[in-house]
C-alpha cells in the first residue's frame, strides 16, 4: 500500500452527489491542463458509456481530496485486433497535492481493480513531450507499445511482472 506524505492511507470513492463538487474542483497545474481533460469532461464521458467501461473514482486522503481517476474495463481497443484491453484512462492530480505519492496511489489502485477481475495487463495512455508524464510512466514500469490513440502514446504495465518484481 503506497504511503503519502501525509502519512495517511489514501482511498477512492464512489463519485456520489455528496462529492461530486469537490471532484470536479479538482484542477492540475495550467501548464498541464492540455495534457489531461478536466473532470466534468470526465464525468460526462462516464455518463454516456455503457454502464460498467468507465470507473471514475475521487482520491481521498483523511477528508481532503487530492485527485481524480477513471479507469476502463475489457473494452474492445479501437482498430487494432488485439484482446480486450483494461486500464487507466484519466488521472487528474490536484495541482497543489502533486509529487506526494496520490499518482502512484491510483496506478496501483487500478492495478488490483484489474487483477481482482482477471486481468493481466493496465494500459495508459500520455501525452508525449517534455511537459507530459512519460517519466513518471515508465519510472512505474510502463513500457510503451509503439501504437498511438490521437496523439497520445500507449503504454503497458505486465501486471504479472509487477507483482512479481514487489514480490522479490
């Protein structure tokens, strides 16, 4: 279980009426708001998914939240012919919580979501360049694909291998 600064054990919850504001208050830094849609943006593609793709969840930690994810289960991956695909489609850390351990919180968070459902592989996708997150990525294992969604490159975390590295 990933530790934060705060000393505290971050959790996820449910997007409800009682924390749909705070989350869609949820804002990165400027320099980093054409990287990732807002939230509402977030919400909404949820909404009009069938019910059970998209698993948006708030990141708490004690009463304070500090991030935003939405994750996708067993999709058909547009156009390619491969399996179907689960993994981290949005993450959204609040500007002012960033660098305290919530990001690495939610890609682990969504890893045991996906093995809870029998998957073996967590795919992201970033958007490329100096100023995206590629270095945090592939500093939690990622490794890219060579395909590309838009202009976002994909990568793939092994789920299996993962484990196996924290295991030994």
């Amino acid at each position: 279980m990933t530790s934060t600064t705060s000393g505290l054990a971050p959790r996820l919850e449910k997007i409800t009426p009682s924390n749909f504001e705070a989350a869609t208050a949820i804002r990165v830094r400027p320099d980093q708001e054409h990287a990732v849609s807002p939230v509402m943006q977030s919400l909404a593609e949820a909404y009009v998914h069938p019910a059970g793709v998209a698993w948006p969840r708030l990141i708490v930690d004690g009463d304070r939240p500090v991030g935003f994810l939405m994750a996708f289960f067993d999709i058909d991956w547009p156009g390619d012919g491969t399996p179907r695909r689960s993994g981290l489609w949005r993450l959204n850390i609040a500007a002012g919580e960033q660098g305290r351990g919530y990001g690495r919180f939610a890609v682990e968070s969504v890893a045991a979501e996906i093995r809870r459902r029998g998957g073996t592989r967590l795919y992201v996708t970033w958007h490329p360049g100096p100023d995206g997150p590629e270095g945090f990525y592939l500093g939690l294992g990622f490794r890219t694909t060579g395909e590309t969604s838009g202009d976002q490159t994909v990568g793939v975390l092994d789920l299996d291998r993962a484990e196996q590295d924290q295991a030994g």
